[in-house]
C-alpha cells in the first residue's frame, strides 16, 4: 500500500527522529541535530551510557530510554505507544547515522507498519566517510556492514559478493580485522583497498593499499578502535576467470570442492553446481553419489 508523508510541518507533531550523532569528534553534529534533541520529549539509545555523555557536553537533559538488540521488543513497544500519544521520540545510536548495523531499522518498519510519521535527519557516518577519502571509485558502491563471524557463513557471504564490480565496505572489529582481512584475500584474491581506524577521533588514520600490505601493516603492530574497511570491486578480467573456474573439475569434484573449501552440505553443493553448470540437479547428484559414472 502507498503512503505518503509530508515531512516539513511535522516537527511540531508526534514522529519518530532518526537523528545521527558524532562518530568521534564531537564538532560534527549539526545544529539541527542539537536542536531535535533538546525539543525530544523522549530519547532511545543503543547504550544509555554513551548518549549522557553527548547530552552532557551540549547540556542537554531529557528523558533516555533504551533500544537496543536485546530488548528491542519490550522498549519497542513503549517507543512506538509514545509516538501515537503525539511525543516526539528521537531515536540515536552509538555513533554515525542509527538504523545503521543496528536494530534501529527494525523499530523504523514497526513505526511505519502503523503509519506513524518516520523522519531521517542527515549527519555523520563512517562508510561514506571511509570511501570518499579511500582513492577507490564512489560513483558506485556496495555497503555491507560486519561480515559473519562463522567461517562458513562468512565464506559464503564473500562468495556471493565476489563478482560485485563496485566497492564493497565493511565494518570490522579490531580482535577480528586480521582473520577478516586474511578470509577476503582467500576469497577474492590481493584487490586494492583502504583501511580507516578511529575516524574523526584523535588517533585517526588511513591505510591505502592492497589487501596484502594491508595484513603486513596490522602484523607489524598493536590495533587497536573501530575499522571501516573498502575493498575494490572485481575487474572484467577478474570475472571473466572466475565465470567458469570450475571447467577443468568433473562433476564429482566439483561438489566435493564446496564441501571441502566451504563446508556445504552435500545437498547444497550439488545444488550450487546444478546452478552454475546450468544442468538437472538430478544428473549432478548421480555424479557425485555413482562413483563408476563418468558424467562431466
């Protein structure tokens, strides 16, 4: 169903603020930021902890409530009865733009799903922070957030986003920047990249380079602060070898790879094979299951 919603006269009537925040320094929020913040009649926050601490500094003091990935059902629903009652809620994350990697999205479709009023606010964020000063192209690109923590989940998703011709962004954690780095350069091979830690704080800096130079950088000292990283997208040739990598396997070794290098199930990798060879599964399964038949 349509909807639609005229967002300038709003500010006087109940709505859900999407307001974004400082990723570091604290010069980087915007007036009207401030201002929605002091008009809120209530504020939600990834962690209440860390808001005070900005409400403090622009002497702010309004009524915080929690939102976050564990409690996101209860405190929803409190959020979203305070919305009909006409209060403004400004909705905030840690840092950068909310509904952003976080569970902020999820309260922005219930909000929307009773067609209460939804406004985004520009502001800080560091994805776009991270690729515009990467030397990597911007006309286009693809943002993907914390990749899977589990090496089969996360080789699957580098698998499905392999043949992506722009650049791909990710955040990554300090404790796993390396095994993430390392599983990239497995996948995809050495593509040019851009590593930012700590942007707009104190200890900001940027690594330029290929995935390689990348990992000998992190080898050669302490890492430490929050990672944004962009990595090349596949060039022509790269997606003319990887197109049909598998043309010298026999059908059996070709499913027997995705189990063995990406953990598949049988039924799976057959699947996958099918797909890619674009014949019957039914002939992919005798293949892999009828040791003395010699289909390829």
């Amino acid at each position: 169903m349509r909807t639609e919603q005229k967002s300038f006269h709003l500010e006087q009537e109940g709505a859900l603020y999407l307001v974004p925040t400082p990723i570091g320094n604290l010069e980087d929020i915007t007036l009207r930021a401030i201002r929605m913040l002091k008009e809120a009649d209530l504020i939600a926050a990834e962690d209440t902890r860390q808001t005070i601490k900005l409400l403090n500094h622009f002497e702010i003091k309004k009524p915080l409530i929690s939102y976050h990935e564990h409690n996101k059902r209860e405190s929803g629903k409190k959020i979203l009865e305070e919305i009909r009652q006409g209060k403004k809620v400004v909705l905030v994350s840690d840092a950068g733009m909310p509904a952003i990697s976080d569970p902020g999205n999820d309260l922005v479709v219930e909000a929307l799903e009773e067609n209460l009023k939804v406004i985004a606010l520009p502001g800080a964020n560091a994805a776009l922070t991270a690729l515009v000063a990467s030397g990597l192209p911007t006309d286009h690109f693809y943002f993907y957030g914390f990749l899977p923590r589990e090496k089969k989940e996360r080789t699957q998703e580098l698998e499905r986003l392999k043949q992506i011709k722009d650049p791909v962004i990710f955040y990554e954690a300090p404790h796993r920047l390396k095994e993430t780095l390392t599983a990239i350069e497995q996948a995809w091979g050495n593509r040019r990249a851009s590593l930012s830690r700590e942007l707009t704080k104190k200890y900001e800096e940027y690594i330029r380079g290929t995935i390689h130079e990348l990992l000998e950088w992190i080898s050669a000292g302490t890492i430490r602060g929050e990672f944004c990283l962009v990595v090349e997208g596949a060039s022509e040739e790269q997606l003319e070898q990887e197109e049909k990598w598998w043309a010298h396997l026999q059908l059996k070794d070709h499913v027997q790879y995705y189990i063995e290098k990406e953990g598949m199930r049988s039924k799976e990798a057959i699947k996958r094979v099918a797909e890619e060879r674009e014949m019957p599964k039914r002939m992919v399964y005798q293949a892999f299951h009828m040791s003395d038949m010699e289909i390829t």
